[in-house]
C-alpha cells in the first residue's frame, strides 16, 4: 500500500461497497458485503431501488439475523441519463446498443446522492470504499472524503493479465490475425476479434476506458474474486502489474452461501420451485445431469434455442435448461417445444426453467456433472468450485479469455469452438453454432473416457481448493482478514 496503513483495534471496519448494477456484478458484491459483516466489519451497500427489489429476500435475512449492513437505495435519475425509467440494470439495455453508452456514462450520477448519504453519517476512522471498476466517478468521492478506496473486478486474474498485456504492447498491430499474448506461463493465443473483451474498447467508448484506468491507478488496491491457487502466476503477474498496491483474491464469494434458501434466492427469486428441483435432481445418478445456462445478459434467438433443444434431446441425458423470461416466451419457440413435441418426448429427463434460475443451489448438487456455459465469470468459478467440467460458449466482453483459462490453462472445459463474439440483438434470428456441435462437446465432457474422466479430477481438485482458499486459515480467508485492516482515512 502506498499510504500509511491504520489499525484501530477499537473501531469497526466501516466497508462502503458500491458495486456495478449488472448480475454478474452486484450478486459477489452482496456475498462480499454479508461475508464482510460477518468477518467483524459494519458495511455500506449502495443500490438502487429495481436493483434492491430484486434483492429484497436478502435483505429480510440480513436484517433477521442482525448482520450490520446497511442497503442504501439511491435514486438514479434514468431521465438525466438519456434511459427510459426503471433502466437500472445492464440486463434491462442489453438488446438496446443505443443506451448503454449512456447507462455507463450515466453511471456518474449516482455521484451527488452518494455523497449526500456519506455526508449524513459517521465515518470515522476506519472507513474503506470498495467500488466497481467501472464506476470511475468513486475516485473523486473517496477523496473528497478522504476515504481508502479497492477496486472490485469482476473477472480473473487471468483476464485482467491478459487485457494489460494485450493493450499495453498493442499485439494486434500487425493485423486481424491471431496473436500469441507474450510474457505468460502459457501459450496464449488472440485474434482482435475475441479479445480484449470489455466494452471500454468499443469505438466510441475511450474516453470512459481512459477514466475506469486513472481511477484504477488512483485506488489502494483491489479485491478480485478468485482465489491464490487457482491462477497462482497470474496473481502473481498482476501483483507485479500493480506495484505496491494491494491485489487481494478473496473468492470463491458464493461460498458464503451456505443456507439453502439463501442460494436459491441469490440474484434474484427463483422461477422454479426450489424443493420440486431438489427432489428432481435427487432422482438423477450422481454426475449425470448435464445445467445449461447463459448467465444474465447472454440472449439467443429461437433458431438457436432450438438447435440447443435439439442437441439436448440427442444427447440422451438428463438436463436443466435455463431460458430467460423474453426468451421462453417468443412463439416459434413455444410452439416447438410444445405442438413441436421436445416437452413430451425430454419429459422426466429434462426441466427447462423459465426464468430465473438457483444456479449455486444447482452446480452444487451432486446429480450435475456438466455445464454448458457462457464462460462468465461468476458461473465459471462457481462450476469450479462446485468441481463441474463445462462446455465453454463464449459469446462477449471477457468470456473468450475465460474459456482460455478453463480449456487450455485449467484443462476443466471443452471448447465449442465459437471465434467470433455474438452479440443479440431484438428481432435477430441466427444460428451461430449447430446441434450436431453442441452434442458433440455434450457427450464428449459427459462421457469422454479416459481423458473425460482425468478432466473431472482435475476439477474435482480445484473444488476442493477453492473450499480450502476460504476456509480458516485459508488464502482468500487471509486477505480478507487483510482487507478489514486496511483502514483509516488517507494520509497526504
Ligand atoms: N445467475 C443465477 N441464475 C440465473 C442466471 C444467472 O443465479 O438464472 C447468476 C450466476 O450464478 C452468476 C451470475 O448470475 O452468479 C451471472 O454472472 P456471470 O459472470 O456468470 O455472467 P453475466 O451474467 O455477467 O454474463
């Protein structure tokens, strides 16, 4: 750390988290903050009122049990942001180009209500904000208050490895072609079409990236959730990226989840009934169900759905489909699935959820032993931790680099095979990748003899690491031990 560090055995951590109003984003950040609270320190959850509703479930078990976390809803003002009302969530743009620019330039707004709630309580001397790398903004709040200030990222270390070196040293200056990214312990190779993954390199979209970097140089440090021996080199390049800052891993978050009802209900209420899909997965050998999901943003059209739906219902083997609520609903799909017959011939063998579904409940049930992902990063290190080899189909942002680390560096996952990213857009009906390819990756992960099988023990290795990073003890349990005492206003 650059500044001085306070330790003040007297006061309480204050922790002020203020994280990015995607899925992928807040639901860590909420495990973050109950794990923080738990772990001695009072926290500050900054929210906005769509995003609270939807963890409202949370919130009632935080307040029974007595936790000290304070979920402050700010207003943000959609109609100043150029947003039609209620759009407080990435999820809510996501089929819309035109507003996301402004959902993410928008995002500074929250800047005058975040101060007004800072300026109406007692910080103290023990107050750190932990903030979203992209909210840029946060620099200038933390010191106007004088506040320590982490940034959280959302993916790996692997990732955020890669995109630095990658923009650093501009690799794709000699064309479109594929690119090996230098200086790592492995071969990686990226084609500018794949990678870096984030929106900040969109045209058009610099001179936020060029905001998100001056406040990542300004911060104390970050907090990642991933853990030590997972990418032991890669915390290790980025440590050394980062100089004299801190680089704390402090994951696997979701395994504070320990309550049942609580992981059913994390990021939002299920859409399925939890004890019918218990009961449903309790019925399936071990390893044998195959959980299809595409996380938050990711959407598909009909045509690819079904060319899913095909490959699941040759495949043979029990699954758990997830559809979104727009996507459960379009009509060709409907109608396959029903007049279709794919409801009645998978019956028994298949459950399709429509909505949202208990991911971290399902990776965790011995029945599964497969996961078709969209290689997002939570569900990524959730499957890992939950020891479940996947089918990686990345679609964007930085789900090409983490199916890198899953396939080639981990050797948990098989590639699909997908170069392109796909990106859904209303109205749009393509197939990207057919049946025949999406049942080959299936059978070759749930089957796949002997190579199959020292893939699942691989991941059944890393399972039991990342219980052991958080554990008492543990490499994720210390840094977060670490975390809380880092403290105190700025010295400067
Ligand atoms: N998730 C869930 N149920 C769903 C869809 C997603 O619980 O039906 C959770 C999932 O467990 C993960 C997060 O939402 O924690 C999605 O984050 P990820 O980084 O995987 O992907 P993103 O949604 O950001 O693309």
């Amino acid at each position: 750390m650059t500044n001085q560090v306070h330790r003040n055995g007297s006061t309480k951590p204050h922790f002020i988290l203020v994280p990015l109003m995607a899925q992928g984003h807040m639901i860590p950040m909420v495990d973050m903050a109950r794990l923080l609270a738990d772990r001695g320190a009072t926290v500050s959850f900054i929210t906005t009122p769509v995003n609270a509703a939807r963890i409202e479930s949370v919130v009632r078990g935080v307040e029974a049990s007595g936790l000290p976390i304070r979920f402050v809803e700010l207003e943000f003002p959609c109609a100043e942001a150029g947003l039609p009302e209620g759009c407080e969530n990435v999820d809510l743009i996501i089929t819309r180009p035109e507003l996301q620019l402004r959902f993410y330039e928008g995002l500074s707004l929250l800047r005058k209500p975040l101060e007004s709630y800072l300026r109406g309580i007692e910080l103290g001397g023990a107050a750190v904000m932990i903030s979203d790398s992209c909210h840029y903004w946060t620099m200038d709040v933390a010191r106007e208050f004088s506040l320590r200030r982490m940034i959280f990222h959302g993916p790996s270390c692997f990732y955020i490895v890669c995109s630095l070196i990658i923009s650093q040293q501009n690799i794709y200056e000699d064309g479109l072609g594929t690119s090996v990214v230098p200086g790592l312990p492995h071969r990686i190779e990226v084609t500018r079409a794949q990678a870096p993954g984030s929106w900040f390199y969109w045209p058009g979209w610099m001179h936020l990236k060029a905001k998100v970097d001056e406040s990542e140089s300004a911060a104390d440090g970050v907090v990642i959730n991933t853990f030590l021996e997972l990418e032991p080199e890669y915390v290790d390049l980025y440590r050394g990226a980062m100089g004299e800052k801190a680089v704390l891993p402090i994951g696997t978050l979701s395994l504070y989840n320990k309550d049942a009802e609580i992981k059913s209900t994390r990021g939002n209420k299920a859409a399925v009934d939890e004890r019918r899909l218990a009961g449903w997965l309790d019925a399936k050998e071990p390893g044998s169900v195959l959980y299809v999901s595409f996380g938050s943003l990711v959407l598909q059209g009909p045509s690819q759905l079904i060319e899913i739906g095909r490959a699941l219902e040759s495949s043979g083997r029990p699954f758990v489909w997830v559809l979104k609520g727009a996507e459960a609903s379009r009509p060709e799909l409907v109608e396959w699935m029903s007049e279709g017959g794919f409801a009645e011939r998978t019956e028994g063998r298949g459950l399709v959820i429509a909505g949202w579904a208990p991911q971290v409940a399902i990776l965790s049930h011995p029945s599964v032993g497969g996961f078709v992902t969209h290689c997002g990063w939570n569900s990524t290190l959730e499957a890992i931790t939950a020891s479940v080899p996947m089918v990686t189909w990345p679609h964007i942002a930085d789900q090409f680099l983490n199916e890198k680390l899953v396939v080639e560096v981990l050797r948990v996952g098989v590639s699909l095979g997908v170069k392109v990213p796909t990106f859904y857009i209303e109205g749009e009906d393509v197939v990207g990748v057919e049946r025949e390819r999406v049942e080959k990756a299936v059978l070759s992960l749930m089957d796949g003899g002997e190579e199959g099988e020292r893939r699942r023990e691989r991941a059944r290795e890393y399972g039991v690491k990342a219980r052991m990073a958080m554990e008492e003890g543990g490499s994720s349990y210390e840094n977060i031990t670490t975390l809380t005492q880092i403290l105190g206003h700025k010295v400067e």
